[in-house]
C-alpha cells in the first residue's frame, strides 16, 4: 500500500489539477487575510479570545476564513476523487497495476489515503498562511486552547473533505465515464452541500410545514453535510456560545455571552463528528466492495 500511496502523491502534486487547486487555496487565503484585516479592529471588541477570531470574522461584505474552507474543501474532495478508478481503467494502468506482486484492496487504500493527506496538507497551508499573517497584524499569539482549537477544527474540515472525496471515488468505481464519475457529486453537493442561507429555502419548498418547526427544519437541514461541519464549526471556532445557525437574531440578542470550555466544546460538536465519519465510513466501504467484487480486464 505504501508503493501506491507514494504513487499516488507524486502523481497529485505534478500535475495540473493539483496546481488549480493550490491556486485556489492561496486566493482563499489572501481573501479571507483581507477579510480579517477589514473586520479584526471591530471583532475584538466583543468578548472572548482575539486570534482565533482571524479565522471567523468578516469584513466588508467579504466571507470569513471558515466560510471560504467549508465551501472550497468539497470541490477539492471531488476533484481528487472523481477520477481515482476509471481514470486509471481508462488509460489501461489499472490491469497493470494489479498484474504486479499488489494486492487489489491495497490499490483503493493507497488512494484514498493519498487523497487525505493531499487534502490535508491543502486545508493546514491555508490555516498557517492566515495565522501567520493574521498573528504579525494583531501581534497577540494564541493561547494554547485556542491551538487545541484550530487543530481539532483542522481535524474536522479534513473529515469534512474525506467524506467529499469517498463520495467521488464511489461513483469513479461505479461509473467507467469520467464526466459521468464527475457530475454526480457535483450535483449532490448543490443539493446537500451548499451553505445553509441557501439550503433552507429548498426545504420550505419542499416541505411546506417545516417553516413552522425550527425542530423540524433544524432536523432536515442536518441532512446537509455542510450544516453539520458549519455547527461544528461555530462551536470550536466561537467560543462565546451563541447557538446554532437556525436560531434568529432576535432570540439570540438576549443571550448573555457564555464562553464555553474546551471539554464543553467538544461534548457539543461530537455528534457531527460522529455522522460526518460515519457517512465517510460508508461511502468508502461501499466503494471498497463494489472494487473488489468488479472484473479488471484490459481493454
């Protein structure tokens, strides 16, 4: 496994499509720096600790740090996965690979870890270029839980990624197209995986009672993988408990400001940490099956 995983690395940071991506992750990041610098002066005015809000706050209309990876780290999950198995049955490597002395489970494996650790070096470039600018522009360094924080955030998001990328590489083993392997996650993710702001008026449309319930619409909009890394996302990176995305500001301009405690945090979020690895675990295994049990042949 670790030949294909060493593999598989080289082949990622050589090529084109790793380049885009890195690309991306650096306007990202310039952005999201511009956004901080923009909004930081007003930000630390409220309470609780000042550096981690580097990675939340707004500025000029701009989205936050946090907003540009949620939205950003599917794209890359798809775009390494996509192609994993049938760009490799396509081009006539795969029968190869597997003539040689490797086992055939070791091949998936070798991919998928290659793909997180692809997406993980990606989501910690773009975590250390904000921190490192945003730590000379305040000049105040972060405390050791708000370290603990941002690493257990970077946990997630890499989490979060994984479970875009074994949706991909479920439809590259089912699907032989390309394009095809492609264009199912993609449609998923505009379903499922876009913000909540715009998530929620397909469920008042679809289900005209919802709008009645915010247990009900909370409960549907967990459906969505990008509300459950949001909800997280707002507990580790927001210590000053304001509660979750689906409640108005008017309930929440009467809440006192309550820092919640490391431990605490974490109580809160682990049942998104939960279903987000479960739903990576699936699509994964399914993926694994359905590979093992498919004839390879050439072409």
């Amino acid at each position: 496994m670790l030949t294909i995983l060493r593999k598989e690395l080289a082949d990622y940071f050589t090529s084109v499509r790793c380049f885009v991506l890195f690309l991306l992750v650096f306007i990202a990041s310039a952005v999201a720096i511009y956004a901080a610098y923009n909004g930081i002066r007003e930000a630390a005015i409220d309470p609780g600790p000042v550096f981690i809000k580097l990675f939340t706050t707004t500025g000029q209309d701009i989205p936050s740090m946090a907003v540009f990876i949620a939205l950003l780290v599917p794209i890359i999950g798809i775009a390494l996965g996509f192609d994993a198995i049938n760009g490799e049955r396509s081009s006539g490597t795969l029968n190869r690979i597997l003539s040689q002395p490797i086992y055939r489970d070791s091949v998936i494996n070798g991919k998928f870890l290659a793909g997180i650790v692809t997406l993980a070096i990606m989501i910690g470039a773009i975590i250390l270029l904000v921190g490192g600018y945003g730590l000379r522009m305040i000049g105040v360094p972060p405390s050791a839980e708000e370290i603990v924080r941002l690493f257990i955030y970077f946990v997630s998001a890499v989490i979060y990624g994984a479970f875009w990328m074994g949706l991909a590489i479920l439809f590259s083993v089912l699907f032989r197209s390309l394009a095809v392997s492609l264009l199912f996650p993609l449609a998923i993710w505009i379903v499922i995986g876009i913000p909540a702001s715009v998530f929620n008026p397909y469920i008042n449309f679809l289900v005209p009672a919802v709008s009645d319930s915010v247990g009900v619409q909370l409960m549907v909009a967990r459906l969505s993988p990008y509300f459950l890394f949001e909800e997280a996302t707002q507990v580790l990176l927001i210590p000053v408990w304001r509660g979750y995305a689906l409640l108005t500001s008017t309930t929440t301009s009467s809440m006192l400001p309550n820092p919640l405690s490391l431990d605490q945090s974490l109580l809160i979020v682990w049942p998104q940490f939960t279903v987000l690895i479960a739903l990576t675990a699936v699509c994964f295994a399914i993926s694994y099956i359905v590979f093992m049990r498919q004839e390879i042949r050439s072409t």
